[in-house]
C-alpha cells in the first residue's frame, strides 16, 4: 500500500501511539527488593534481604489505637449490658413468683374463711342440741362430732373457755357482774361460743365478764 507523505514522519507517528506500560509492582521480580513510589524517601535495608526489608514496612504501618481497642471495650460493654438485664429480668421473675405464690396462699385461706364461716350457725344448733340433751347419744351425736373434728382440721378452733381474763380481741362483753375473790376481769361464762383459724378470729364470743368488786 503506498504511503503519503513522508516515511519518517510515519514511523514517528506509529511510535508515538504505542502504548505506555508502566510496572507498579511494589517487589521488584527480579532482585526481590522493595519498591518505593517516586517521591517516597526509600528507606535503607538493614542487612540487603528481603525478609528485613518486609520487616521494616511492617513496623512501619501504624494501626490506630480506637479500632484495636474500641471492639474489645465495646463487646465488654455490650456484655455487661445484658448480664444486668438478665440479673434485673431474674429478679423480677423471683418477685413474681413469690407474689403468685402469697396471693394463691391468701386465696386459699379466704376460700377456707368462707366456708367455716357459712357453717358457724350449724355448729350454734349443734351446740345448742347439746346443752339441751339431744345429742347424748344416737346417730345425730356421732354425725356432730364428725362435723366437728373435720372443722378442725382445717383449722378452726373453739373459743369458750371460762376463768380465763377477759380479752377484747376474742371476747363481746355482754353483761358485767362483781366477782369476788378476782383482780382482773374474767369470763365467768359464755353466751354464744365464738371462733377462729389460725391467728384469724371468726367470730368474737359473747361472755359473761365478772370485775373485781
């Protein structure tokens, strides 16, 4: 193919576009030494092999401070965090479960109230039959007395006894009468026998209070 123009001109223009390849390697292939970049102070080797020269700029990276030391402290913190969760969530479950525990205690001893009271007014007619001889014997004495003695296993307690000093907290005073030989007010006798369950009074009884003359 024919040319124009001038052949040096030609062969000049094909030099300048060919294209310009440049080795960044930062090792050099050949001796195994380190490169520095253009405008970098090269830095002297201490004793000319490779391995120190790694050494060097090894040393020479500097790593900051907050991010060697900031996960650690930050996981610390985050354990920290959760083991006073958990502490304060097992707190609050103990106190839950002792509160659970006290208000189906109480429950249940209301549900026991409610039934030993309902069953006062019968234990008034059974007494009431036995004062006036009905239950001296016979089946209706025996079926009293189971009553009874089941009453007490769930807790309930008569409160009838005589000669014992007068106390506002289980006894009514209905009457007062001079005693002799007395220095204290003391129940001569009971009108209507009275009751309780454990610490709980039921039922006051209504006594017969005799104070010194």
């Amino acid at each position: 193919m024919p040319h124009h123009g001038n052949e040096a001109e030609h062969s000049e223009g094909n030099e300048q576009r060919k294209p310009v390849i440049r080795d960044n390697r930062k090792v050099d292939p050949e001796t195994g030494a380190a490169r520095h970049p253009e405008g970098e102070a090269k830095a002297a080797p201490t004793d000319g092999d490779a391995l120190s020269q790694a050494e060097e700029i090894l040393n020479g990276v500097e790593v900051p401070a907050e991010e060697s030391v900031a996960p650690g402290a930050a996981a610390e913190a985050q354990v920290a965090e959760l083991r006073n969760d958990l502490l304060r969530l097992q707190a609050e479950y103990v106190n839950y479960r002792k509160r659970v525990e006290r208000d189906r205690a109480v429950a249940g001893e209301m549900a026991v109230i409610g039934v030993l009271n309902s069953l006062l007014p019968v234990l008034d007619d059974v007494d009431a039959a036995r004062q006036h001889g009905d239950l001296e014997d016979g089946p209706f004495a025996a079926i009293a007395t189971k009553l009874e003695n089941a009453l007490k296993t769930y807790g309930l307690e008569r409160i009838a006894e005589t000669g014992v000093e007068f106390d506002p907290t289980i006894h009514e005073a209905l009457i007062q009468q001079p005693g002799e030989d007395i220095e204290v007010d003391t129940v001569s006798q009971v009108l209507r026998t009275g009751y309780r369950s454990g610490e709980r009074v039921l039922r006051a009884a209504q006594v017969i209070v005799a104070v010194p003359a």
